[in-house]
C-alpha cells in the first residue's frame, strides 16, 4: 500500500492510506551523538580541561552558547516531515552532565517541545555520558536505571554505563537502551562484551515479556556487519528472519546502500544505529510497530567546500574551531499506530 498524503493532527502525525483510508498516528524515535557537549567549567576526576576557557580548545561561554544553538536547531528539526512535535525520544551521547543537558532543552525554539531529562553520571574518564530527552506529550516515564559495563578482569577500564528507560509510547510500554560502546582504538572484544551486556537487559526484560519492545540506539562504534551487533545481538538485516529472541537493524540496509552517519578517510561508517525486538515488527497495525528509518543528513550538517569537503560539520577538527554540530549524523526511527 502507499500513502497517498500526510495530515498534522496535535502532536502527531495521521497517515491516511489508499483504499481503507486507515489513519495512523507516526512516533519519531532518534539518537544522536553531539560531539563533545561540554560546559565551560573543569570538573574533578575527569580529562575535561580542553574545555575551559584555559585549555587547548579554549572553550568558552560564546562558543558553548554556539553549540547548544547548533544542536538545539537540528534537533528541532529531526523527524519533522512525519513528527511535527518532534520524536517522542531522542537518545544522546558525548554529554558532560546533566546542566549541559537542561540548558539544551531549553535553547532557541526547542524548548516550546519541553523535552525533559534522564540522565546519570558515568565512571568514563572522558567526562561524557549518554542521556535521553522525551517529550511527555508522547513518551510517559515509568522508571529509569544506568547499568555498569565493567570489563571482565579489567577493573581500571572505565567507560559509559547503559541507560535502561522504559515507559510508554500510544498507550504501550516500551524499552529504550542508549549506549556508546567502547571506541576504535579498544580492541574489538570490549565492544563484543558491550554487546553482550545491553543482551543480558534484552533478555531479562524477555523473561517477562516475551514479545517485549525494546530499542536499541546509540554509537555502537562498530558498523552493522560487526560481530557485536550481528551475532551477540543478533541483529538481523531483514525483518522476516528475525527470530524470537533476535532483533532487526534497519541500519543494515542504509549501510549497505554505502550510506553512513559519520565520515573517516574518505569511506563512510554506520556506527549510530537504533534496533529492534521482534515485538516492535507485527504487520497488525493496531499495536505500536516499525514504520521506517532514516539517516537524518541535511546539506547543512555537511560541509559544502574545503579540506573537510563531504563530511558532517563538527565543532572542531585538526584544532581548528568550525563552529559545526557534530561528526556525527542523527538517526530516526518511524513507529505507527492505528488510531
């Protein structure tokens, strides 16, 4: 079937579809890694002191003024085509604390959406979380919970915890696990235990639901193909092999398409992804499912001309202040409901 137009009603979209004239109401689900959101003040414990007027980026109040701006524009933006209230949540990574976060929501015309803030302090040495905003008109929340990934045998690794939300979206509960895995200079296994933590919530929240709705988001910093979402995930590219307790990457299919959401020496990769349990993909369309999946790029983000040609628009590269967003592109995921 194909939908033959869009009406805006309240704070969601209705699809209206050909011959029965089903409505639908359309929830925006993103995430998005800002790049290093920083205040201005060094806090005890961790590496932040780059980000202080003093360091070496020489942050100051103007330029995080710029960058709240910046990120509070796209996000205004994200989703609007189907959302025009925006997503009903919107996973965050690379945050200091939670005041960068609450002067976020409330910069420019995004804080008329009243976003409101989940978020806990994690051990990484960094400084940098990840959080969630949801807008309570959407997305009602039941509880909250950041789990530690503690590397087997390596107690002086320190990285983000996982942040487990759960609440309820058109009436159903769902479960969302934001995450930033290890990076690239970690070997590869850390990434692959990462993956076996946000596994073990999969599984338990399974226990007692069995066809549960859990999303997966955040930057996983390995590519759909990688073992740790392929196989300790089980993150399947085509939604009619998912079995019972796998999960669906639509992410598979952009990257295969060549399309990615941050740029490296000349090639694209998708590390930001969101993925989804099985309760999330039924063709009956009276419960909450996946609808589609968007890579938010917009020529803005991206820049036009010079040595970083082609690649998103960032804060800061090869120290030269850019005054971008992020090296990171959002990602969107449309879930429908009939109504």
């Amino acid at each position: 079937m194909k939908i033959r137009f869009i009406l805006l009603l309240c704070f969601v979209s209705v699809l209206l579809v050909n011959a029965q004239q089903q409505k639908y109401a359309v929830y925006g689900v993103a995430f998005y890694n800002v790049e290093n959101l920083f205040d201005t003040i060094q806090s005890p414990g961790i590496f932040d002191e780059e980000y202080t007027p003093e360091g070496a980026k020489h942050w100051n109040f103007s330029k995080y003024q710029n960058k709240l701006n910046n990120l509070a524009d796209v996000l205004n933006q994200l989703g609007q085509k189907y959302c025009p209230q925006g997503p009903a949540v919107i996973g965050l990574a690379e945050v200091e604390n939670r005041q960068v976060l609450e002067d976020l929501v409330q910069t420019g015309e995004l804080a008329a959406k009243n976003y409101q803030v989940v978020h806990y302090d994690s051990p990484d040495r960094r400084g940098i979380d990840v959080a969630l905003l949801y807008n309570p008109s959407l997305f009602t929340l039941e509880s909250s919970k950041a789990i530690p990934f503690v590397v087997p045998g390596d107690t002086a690794f320190k990285t983000r915890d996982q942040l487990l939300v759960t609440g309820t979206i058109a009436g159903e509960k769902v479960h969302v696990i934001v995450n930033h895995w290890p990076s690239r200079r970690a070997k590869s296994i850390k990434r692959e235990q990462a993956a076996a933590v946000t596994k073990g919530i999969i599984d338990s929240l399974r226990l007692l639901t069995p066809d549960v709705k859990v999303m997966v988001m955040g930057d996983l910093n390995d590519d759909p193909t990688y073992a740790s979402v392929k196989k300790v995930l089980s993150a399947k590219r085509v939604k009619q092999d998912v079995g019972e307790t796998e999960m669906f990457n639509p992410y598979w299919e952009h990257y295969a398409q060549g399309v990615g959401s941050l740029g490296y020496k000349g090639s694209w990769n998708l590390f930001d992804q969101i993925i989804l349990t099985r309760g999330l993909l039924s063709e009956d369309r009276a419960q909450l499912t996946y609808w589609k999946s968007e890579i938010f790029n917009r020529d803005f983000l991206i820049h036009q001309e010079g040595q970083f040609k082609g690649y998103p628009r960032r804060t800061h590269a090869k120290g030269i202040y850019l005054n971008g967003y992020s090296d990171h592109l959002p990602v969107i995921v449309y879930l429908v409901k009939q109504i």
